[in-house]
C-alpha cells in the first residue's frame, strides 16, 4: 500500500526486533571471526613458507648468477651472453615477486591485529 502522495511508507522493525538483532551483532561477529581465523592463519603459515621459499631461490639465483658472470667474462663465449641476461630478468621478476609477497604479509598481519582487537 502507498501512503498518500504514491509513497511507499518506510519498513521499520518493531523495537523488539531491532534489539534483537542488536544482541545478536556480537555473537555474528564473534562466529564469522572463528570461521575466517583458520583461513587467514592458515594463509599467513604458507605465505611465510613461500617468502622464505623466495629468499632461498633469490640467494641461490644471486649465487648463480655471479658465478654465470665470472665465466661470461673468463670465456667471453657469445652464446651464453643471452642466457646471463634471462637470468638477470628472471631475478628482476623474483624480486618484484618477493615485494608483493611481503605487502601480502603485512595485510595478513594487519588483518590478525585488527581481528584480536575486535574480540578484545
């Protein structure tokens, strides 16, 4: 039914209801951060695992690459010259990997403090 003037008159709760949901906010709260705190330390577990992953492969990417350069320069063989500069991207991407990484991180831990403040 419209009221008069063809508006559509405004649904309000009864009080009852409106407390009601209101009681209810915490424990909806509470419940969504029990089912997402798993996921999200589950998350932060293999995010760390892939970071220290990534250090290892830019420590051994480093380790290689210095010691591709050492030969390019004894042999001066042209062929491998292409190779050294794959590489070279190849770390260069790495890199930018890792920083994305590591903002990835520091979302997820901002996330966990914002979460244990909320049930504070």
């Amino acid at each position: 039914e419209t009221q008069e003037g063809g508006a559509v008159p405004a649904l309000v709760p009864p009080a009852d209801v409106a407390t009601g949901l209101a009681d209810t906010s915490p424990i909806f709260a509470r419940g969504l951060l029990a089912l997402l705190e798993p996921v999200v330390a589950e998350c932060d577990v293999r995010v760390r695992g892939v970071l220290a992953s990534q250090r290892e492969l830019s420590k051994q990417l480093d380790s290689l690459s210095s010691t591709l350069d050492e030969f390019n320069e004894t042999c001066k063989v042209p062929v491998m010259s292409p190779y050294v500069d794959k590489l070279l991207r190849t770390k260069e991407r790495m890199a930018h990997i890792n920083a994305v990484l590591g903002t990835i991180q520091q979302r997820l831990d901002t996330l966990q403090r914002e979460n244990a403040a909320a049930l504070s």
